[in-house]
C-alpha cells in the first residue's frame, strides 16, 4: 500500500515570539482605553479613546506614520486608495475617521465588534438592487458621525496603480446631506508595499499572519490632498472622477511615472 506523505511547512520561533509580543501589544491597550471609550459612549461624548487605540494597534504593526498635508477634522468625506488591512488603523489612528466597509466584516471575529464600536458604516455591495437604500442609509450615517472614509476601489491593489472607482456610493454626496467636504487621501508604503499589500488569493488570516509576524518596522507616508466642495458638482460621476483624479495625479507624483 502506497503511503503518503503531508509536509508541514515549518515556522520559525520568531514568528510566534513577534506576533505574541504583537497581540500584547494591542490586547493591553485594549483592556484599558475600552471601557473608557463606552463610558464616554454612554455619556454621549466624543470618545477620544477609539483613535488612541487604532494608533496604538497601528505603531504595534510596524507602522511609522508621516503625515503631509492638513486633515479636516470634521464635516468631511475622505476618499482613500486601498492598499491593505493596514490602512484603517492609519488613517484611523490620525483622524478619528469611521469607515464604509462590505458587510461581510461585520461578522469577523475581533475585527467586526471593534468596527461596530468605530462606528463602521456596513454595505454590500453586491446585491445592486439595494443600492437607493443604501445611500440613504449612508446618507443618514455622514449625517451624525463627523468623519467618514470611503475606499471606492472596492477591494485593495498592489499599489502600482488604481482600480476603477465605484461610483455608486458617491450618491451619497451629489447633494451631501449636509455642508461637508472630500478631502483625497494617498496612502504610500514606498518599497514596503509588496510586504504590506493584500492581493491574489491570499485569505484574510494568512494577511493577518504576515502582518504580525513581520519583522521590524515600516514607513508609511499619508498625503491628505486638497479639499473640494462637492455640493458644487454636478452629479456623482463628476464627484468621483474629480476624486480620482487628485489621487491618481498624487500617485503619479510619487510613483514618478503616469497612473490612469
């Protein structure tokens, strides 16, 4: 009888010793800004604590953040490429900002309470059918929370280029549902980014396993572009192309050659 033979893929010691001082590193945090941030949730106070938190988790996976340019901090619509998972406690982590986010995270573990907790707006966008209903409700979101982000690619990239925007949400803003700006934001890991990309088939725990076992640190550079009033604007297609635009031109700056 033919035997047959499974190779386990060995993983070193560091590995495990890096990704354990990692999840220390968050889980501590963690354990003392959570329950500061939903008392200041019952007390109907802007929490301060959930954007500690996210810079906390940001710098405890390498990150070394360099901001250029001047964030809004209020009334606004970001409008970010996507490179990886990385992306929201960065961005996160200096703005305070909540996110548009597929519906699907909302059932990871971990992930999606935390992402309850920063006031994650969830969509799907795949059932096309729903698109109104889902503009209104991220209509009536924009409405309360002072900052949201939206990553219109739909899914991230390697980095290289961008990925034809999803126009459908920015009906959110042609009108916005109440005086705001969009303000792009470019987000530049440099030589790191096929480290720090999430692409191809990899699945979402082999991402979190790279991230946290990855040795040393990482810079990342956030350029937050100039602003534009989209209730100025036409319609939502002029909204994202205008958007795409100031982030392609910016991408091309860095990349030094021309991205479409």
């Amino acid at each position: 009888m033919a035997t047959i033979s499974i190779s386990i893929p060995k993983v070193p010691l560091q590995a495990y010793f890096l990704c354990a001082m990692r999840v220390m590193w968050i889980a501590v945090p963690l354990a003392v800004l959570l329950p500061l941030h939903l008392v200041w949730h019952l007390l109907r106070l802007p929490s301060p604590w959930a954007m500690l938190f996210l810079r906390i988790a940001a710098r405890a996976l390498g990150a070394r953040v360099h901001v250029h340019g001047s964030p809004l901090r209020r009334d606004v619509f970001f409008v970010a490429n996507h490179i990886s998972w990385h992306d929201i406690p960065i961005l996160a982590g200096i703005t305070g900002t909540s996110f548009v986010a597929q519906d699907g995270v909302r059932d990871w573990p971990i992930i999606g309470w935390l992402a309850k907790l920063n006031r994650t707006i969830f969509v799907n966008r795949t059932e096309k059918q729903n698109v109104g209903q889902q503009v209104a409700e991220l209509r009536e979101a924009i409405a309360e929370n002072w900052s949201v982000t939206l990553f219109p690619e739909g899914t991230t990239s390697d980095g290289r280029g961008l990925l034809p925007f999803k126009q459908s949400l920015f009906a959110t803003l042609a009108p916005p549902p109440k005086p705001m700006m969009i303000q792009p934001v470019l987000l530049d890991f440099g030589a790191n980014t096929p480290d720090i990309a999430w692409v191809g088939v990899e699945t979402g725990w082999e991402s979190a396993w790279r991230a946290f076992t990855r040795p040393g640190s990482y810079d990342v550079d956030v350029h937050f572009l100039e602003p534009f009033d989209p209730g100025a604007l036409a319609d939502r297609k002029v909204v994202c192309a205008l958007a795409r635009t100031r982030l392609t031109d910016a991408l091309s700056a860095t990349l030094g050659y021309p991205v479409t």
